[in-house]
C-alpha cells in the first residue's frame, strides 16, 4: 500500500486486541509450534465487584487485628513487669515517664517525617531501576524479612505450646543466646521463602507471598509503636500527601502514574513488585490480581494498634475505647478505596486518601469530644500511679498512726 506524501486521511482499520498474560503465552507457544490457532474476538463484562477484593479487604482487617491484639498484649504484660519491679525496688526512684521496653522502636515527629522523604526516594528508585535484576534483588529482601517475620510469629504462638523449648536457650557464634524453640523453626521459614522465591511465577504463588507479607507486616506493627497521637498525625498526614503526588500529580512530571507503574512492575516484566498482598481475580474474564500495598495496612495499622494499646492501659471497655471506632474506620475506608476503583474503571486508586481521613479524623474527633485529646496528643498513655511513692506513702502513713 502507497500513500500520498501529504494524505493524512487515511481509511485503514487494524484492530488491537487486549489478552490477558497467560492466553497471551500459550497463543505464543502455539504459534511457535506451527499449531493451527483460530482466535474469536468478544469484549466480556467485568464483575462490578470480584470476590477477591472482598477476601482482600478481610485479610487487610485481619492482619491489623492481630496485630493490634499481640501488641496490647505485650505492652499490657509489659507495664504489668514494670510495677512489679517498682515495687520490688522501694529504695530506688524511677521515673515512669519516657520509658521504652525491650524491642520495641518509637517512632519520633523527625522520623516520621524522615520516613516519607526516604519512602520517595526509594519509589524513584524502583521506577528508574525497575527491570529483572533489580526484581530479582526485592525478592531476596523480601524472602529475607518474610522469612524473619514468619520465624518471629511462629515463635511467639508456639512458645505457649512448648513453654520449656521456649525457655531454653543456647548461646551461638554472633547470635548470643537464642532459643531451642527458634533454631527449631527457622529452618522451616528459610525453606518456605527460599521454595516461594523460586516457584514465585506459579499460579498459586500468591498464598506464600501473601503468608510472608502477614507475617511480616504483623511483626513490623509489633515491634514499631506511635508514642502518641501527634506523632500519628505527623505520620499519616505525610503519607496522606505521599499516595496523592506518587499516584495523580507524578505523571505530570515522568508522564505516567509512578506509583502505578512500580506496583505492577510494568517494566520489568513480572506481575509487580513482591512487597504486595495480592489475590487473583476470581470471576473476572480478564483475569488478574486484586492488591493492596503494605503501607496501606501498615500506616494506618500503627494508629489501629496505638488506640487497642491505650484502651488496654487506661483499663477501657470495647465500647467506651478507641480501638473499635478506629479499626471500624479502616474497614470503611478500605471499603470506600474499593468503590472509588470500581468507579474510576479500574484505575489506580490512592487508598491512603481515603483511609487516612477517615481513621486519623475519627480518632481527632472522638478524642476531642471525651476530653482525652491532651494525653493522646502529648503522652500517648493514661496516667498511671507510680507504685514506688504509692508505697513510700503508704509506709509513712502506717507510721504517723503507730505514733
């Protein structure tokens, strides 16, 4: 066919046809074998709502209730260790206020901030770097921290099965003392991520990289705490502005939704970046993953879990608390992110702008009309009696009624 050097209206018809990846691969693979391949073109309609997001929001609430449950737990069991110890000790004074416990990393105002700084940097990376090597290199990270993640719950639900292999340690080359029950399970954890990293391209691949990101993600809101609410607005307020700009206003600088494209991994030729929870699709004709990145069960999770910790502390009922208004709020919010992507046809949603609204408003609102606000925003606990003038005062005062 020739054309006119100044035709621009030209009558050519050449239809484009959308598959999904694998019908893509075996249309290939047949025609590469010489197979004889008939094609018949039909455009199906999607699932207004696909089961997956239903089981993807459940895993979401899930993991934060957990989370939120164990880490009460141990600043429950945490708080009860140290009035204990100030009882013991009545001949040494000790302040309760700015005390840390054992493994436990507070984020500060500075830190909080210094995590969205680093969080773009770092989603720059990925979109400039993304191809199979660098891939290859958030799998191992990942594999490393869900495999330590795993280890970590594993340990602590099993120890109150076999107490005596939790209790009984053995000091190793570098490691210091590590326990019978640890060395028993991390082999196992090791495995299961070294056996997902390889067979990760898999159909059913997505159950073990979803196990390796509940498990890590529970153990990061275990071991990462918000002292307070100032430091939770601080937080969430970044990460509120950081989806907007990586998702809406990013494509007017790279041309193209940043965020998006990292999350499908749309350069490197895998179905995205590891560090997602994700499950297919499953009446869906085009096939697909529904996902949910980490920070978005992370961040708001650390709010989730400060407000469970502060009712258990200020001695608060289910009712009267924060925690069911605050995991109430995430729910929704999730919920709201979902109707917002079916509604905007599939495209990428920034679910912090809904869910961050929503859990951190909630909090603001229902800890400003209890009048609690100035201890969540400066203290971040209740004010708790110290045991030790408790029991100085209570001794002097048996001695002025002896006299």
């Amino acid at each position: 066919m020739v054309c006119e050097p100044d035709e621009t209206d030209l009558d050519i018809h050449i239809p484009a046809v959308m598959l999904p990846k694998d019908a893509g691969v075996s249309l290939e693979n047949m025609l590469l074998n010489n197979t004889s391949v008939s094609v018949q073109l039909y455009s199906p309609r999607r699932p207004v709502v696909d089961i997956a997001e239903v089981f993807l929001w459940l895993m979401a609430v899930c993991t934060i209730l957990i989370a939120s449950y164990w880490s009460a737990w141990s600043a429950r069991e945490a708080a009860i260790e140290h009035d204990k110890l100030l009882k013991d000790a009545s001949d040494e004074h000790e302040d309760t206020k700015g005390r840390s416990f054992g493994g436990v990393v507070e984020i500060s105002v500075t830190l909080a901030i210094l995590f969205v700084v680093v969080a773009s940097c770092f989603l720059v990376l990925l979109y400039k770097l993304m191809s199979d090597w660098f891939i290859e290199l958030l799998v191992v990270l990942f594999g490393i921290g869900g495999a330590e993640g795993l280890q970590t719950c594993l340990v602590a639900i099993l120890s109150r099965v076999f107490k005596s292999a939790g209790q009984s340690f053995v000091k190793l080359p570098f490691l210091g003392a590590v326990s019978h029950l640890t060395l028993a399970v991390t082999p196992f954890c090791i495995t299961f991520a070294a056996v997902w990293a390889v067979y990760r391209n898999v159909s059913f691949a997505w159950i073990g990289q979803d196990i390796l990101g509940i498990a890590l993600i529970v153990t990061v809101l275990q071991i990462v705490r918000l002292p307070n609410l100032k430091v939770a607005t601080v937080l969430l307020s970044c990460a509120f502005l950081y989806d907007i700009f990586w998702v809406f206003i990013s494509k007017y600088i790279f041309h193209e939704s940043v965020m998006i494209v990292v999350a499908r991994g749309d350069k490197s030729g895998e179905d995205g970046i590891p560090m997602l929870l994700k499950i297919p699709r499953m009446f869906d004709p085009w096939g697909g993953y529904s996902i949910i990145g980490f920070g978005d069960i992370l961040l708001p999770g650390l709010l989730v879990v400060f407000s469970l910790r502060y009712d258990w502390l200020a001695k608060k009922t289910l009712r009267a608390g924060y925690f069911l208004w605050a995991i109430f709020a995430y729910g929704l919010g999730l919920l709201v992110t979902y109707v917002a992507l079916n509604l905007m046809d599939g495209h990428g949603q920034p679910a912090l702008l809904y869910i961050v609204p929503f859990t951190l408003g909630t909090f603001l609102m229902l800890g400003l009309k209890r009048g609690d606000l100035k201890v969540l925003w400066t203290r971040g606990e209740p004010e708790r009696p110290c045991m030790h003038y408790q029991l100085h005062a209570n001794e002097a005062e048996e001695l002025s009624q002896d006299r």
